[in-house]
C-alpha cells in the first residue's frame, strides 16, 4: 500500500473530524497552518526560525518561562513580517492557557525532558497536533500515557526525530527497500557525542542556579538514572529500516553499563579537586550498551555514550543476508556487486546512485537548516501532516516504544542485566499496519 493510500484510509478510519473547528479546510492554496511553540530554547528556537521561512504557516502563540527568550523568539516572528503572537511565561502550568486557545491547528514542544509528556497530553486533550521532541518520553508510564491519550482523543503526536531524515540514512533506508542488503538482519546505532561541555558551564557549574542552556536540567539525568537515557537518534532510523511497529516490533532487551568516571573527572580538570561538585555522585555508566530483539528476529545493539572525550558517532551498521554499510567509515560491501571480495568501498557513489527522492526532491530547500539540513525535513513533515489532517510518518507508538527503551535499560541494569520485555503498545495492530515513513511523494 503506498503511504497516500494508507494515510487516506487511517483519516477516515481513525482521525475523524471532531477535534477541528468546522471552518478549517486544510490543504487548500491560502489556507495557512496556525502553530503554537512551548519551549524557545536552542532548540524550539530552531524549529520556529525554519517555521518563519514558509509561506504557509502564523505563529500565533509561544510559552516559555525564561521571559528573555520568550521575547526574543516573539520578536523573530515580527522580524519575518509577522504578527507579534501572544506570549505565555507567568508560571510553569501557564502553558495550559496557551493550548486551550482556539487559534492554533499544532504545537511545537521543545522543553526539558519531564514536561514532555504532560504538555503533549494537554495538547491533544485540546484537539492540537503536537509535534514533540526527543526524547518522547521517560517512563513506561508516560510511554503509556500518550499512547492512551491518542488513542481516546484520536488527535496525533509525532516525535520528532530528526536523524531519520539524515540523507546517508535515507539513502541506506532506500537501499534496504529496495532489497541490495537483502533480507535484515543485525544493525548497530547509538548516541556517540561528548556532551561535558553541554552538561556543565564554564567553571564545571550545573543546575537550575548556576547553570545556562540545557546544563540547568540535562545534567541531573546523569546523576539521577543509570540507562541509554536519550536513544531515539540511533533507533529511531534502524526501526524504520525494520518496520518497528509496522509488521515488526521490539521484543525485550538487555542492558549493562561501565562505571562512572568521565564527568566527575571534567569536573576535576575544569575546576580543581576541591570544586563543590567533585564530590557528587553520577550514576550514570560512561557507555551504556542495549541489546534488542525483534519479533522478525533481527537484532540491534544501541549504545549511550555522552561522558567520555570523542569524536561525534551515532554507528550506524546496517547488515542483511547481502551485505552491509558501516557509517564510521563510510564503507560498504554488498556481495556480487562490491568489486573485490571481502574488500570494503566507499559509500559514496551508492548515495549519490540511492539519494532519497525526498531529498532529490528537497535538497535546495535543506540547506542551512540545521543538522546537515534533515531538521528542515521533521519539520516540514509535521507541517504538512498538520495541513493535510493526516496521520504523521512518526507517530504516537514510534514515541513510545522508541522512548521506552529508557526505562527498560534503567531497569534491566538495575536488575544485573535481566532481559527486560518491551510492552505492545500498539496492542497488536502492529502485525497488520503498513510501513509510511518517506513513502510520500511529498513528506
């Protein structure tokens, strides 16, 4: 089933009519997408400033407790020639306020982790597409709750993972489809990226007194949890390759993790043994590795790796029955078509011959968006599912069962690397629900 066929079906089947207002007509020429942004960090500030460049979509209102950023973000929209939109910033519920409003089809949520899910279900409890950030959720729990309120509510949420818009993962996604690894069968993933220097200021300082950016609240995970704390970057894309949740799913998985060193020692090297925060504890493990099963039998290790000196690496392996693709080196070797046997070659001839046709079709566009230009894609792809009132390519149980390996990793460590199984949060209409990231013609 192709995916405008599928998007089609799912609308009149599940999405309904009842959660907009009977005046909005999506999909038509001057018909523009009102959205909403909580959170106007780095981050919710990247995704409004690639919202300002399209000529379909009002800002209408922003939340954000720093009221410094609120403004700022609120003046970026009158300096692209728009209306100054209303801003929220009294308290850390007000945003509650902003989503009740009826001047708004979508939200943004770019906000620390533990806000995630409540803003979301307030946000489809209020009849808005929410478009969320990563990772989705914390919790199993929480896992639960957006699955639970989409279901009741019908309103769609989408993670939005960018990484799975990364062209040489597109590419490699259009390789796998079109059958040159073969039949799947192992790939690795992960987030590989030295984050000290997010995690602590200047000075090795943290916290919501001394801390600036994501070091105001980012860093306390790492002394609160001990799991693959922010995995969706890596999973995201090999879950797509394996139809995770679309006639596959996750199965159970098993974690362990190393010791703790590398942040107490940035802690040293940046601000002496006697700093007041070399004595504190990190419970995360320096690298944390994931072992998932798949009901179709594949397998995926995953690894969490922010707290040691490295270079940037999400590790990517995708191998099949016909060979594989390594990202770290950018090498390939597919048997019957690699010109020497056991010999690797660059992957950069089969891009260019695979590039995606999103990307074919997209790529002027992308550039200078952000992250090698995929942000422009999560983006667009939430606009347009907005637009078109049709179910997202990432969707509600992508966010859940993506997220979920978090707490299961947590509590598989926990437990001395018990195996841990993962819930259906589909319930079992995985087995028949078709595939439809990237197989728009459009988004």
């Amino acid at each position: 089933m192709k995916r405008s066929e599928f998007i089609k079906a799912s609308t009149v089947a599940g999405l309904g009519m009842t959660f907009f207002k009977p005046n909005l007509v999506f999909g038509r020429d001057d018909r523009k997408v009102r959205l909403g942004f909580i959170g106007v960090g780095g981050r919710g500030t990247s995704h409004l400033r690639r919202v300002l460049k399209r000529d379909d979509v009002v800002v209408t209102n922003i939340c954000d407790i720093d009221k410094e950023a609120l403004n700022r973000a609120r003046d970026l929209v009158v300096q692209a020639g728009g209306k100054k939109p209303r801003g929220f910033s009294r308290n850390e519920v007000h945003y509650r306020d902003m989503v009740e409003r009826e001047d708004m089809d979508g939200i943004i949520i770019s906000t620390p982790w533990k806000w995630h899910v409540p803003m979301t279900v307030d946000t489809m409890n209020a009849g808005k597409y929410a478009g969320l950030e990563v990772p989705a959720a914390v919790t199993l729990d929480e896992c639960w709750q957006l699955v639970r309120t989409y279901e009741a509510t019908k309103v769609p949420c989408m993670i939005l993972e960018n990484v799975c818009y990364r062209r040489d993962v597109m590419a490699a996604l259009n390789m796998v489809r079109q059958g040159l690894f073969g039949e799947l069968v192992h790939a690795h993933c992960g987030y590989q990226h030295d984050l000290r220097g997010i995690k602590f200021n200047p000075g090795a300082e943290f916290g919501p007194d001394k801390g600036e950016g994501e070091a105001k609240w980012r860093t306390q995970h790492s002394i609160d949890r001990n799991g693959d704390i922010y995995p969706t970057h890596g999973v995201g894309p090999v879950a797509t390759m394996m139809e995770v949740n679309r006639g596959n799913r996750f199965v159970h998985l098993t974690s362990t993790a190393t010791k703790s060193r590398g942040l107490h020692n940035y802690i040293v090297e940046k601000g002496g043994v006697g700093h007041p925060n070399a004595g504190i504890k990190f419970t995360l493990g320096d690298i944390v590795t994931t072992v998932i099963k798949t009901a179709r039998g594949e397998t995926m290790v995953v690894s969490h790796d922010t707290n040691l000196p490295r270079p940037y690496s999400l590790m990517f392996r995708i191998q099949g029955t016909h060979g594989l693709w390594l990202k770290d080196n950018d090498s390939i070797y597919i048997e019957g078509r690699s010109p020497e046997e056991h010999e690797w070659e660059s992957f950069a001839a089969y891009q260019e011959e695979f590039d995606h046709p999103l990307w074919r079709r997209y790529g002027e566009q992308a550039e200078g968006a952000g992250h090698g230009g995929m942000d422009f894609f999560v983006t667009h792809a939430f606009i347009e599912s907005v637009k078109r009132k049709v179910s997202p390519p990432l969707d509600v149980y992508d966010a859940a069962a993506w997220s979920a390996i978090s707490p299961l990793s947590e509590q598989s460590i926990a437990e001395g690397s018990t195996p841990m199984q993962f819930p259906d949060f589909t319930q079992g209409k995985w087995e028949n629900r078709k595939p439809v990231f990237a197989l728009d013609d459009d988004f």
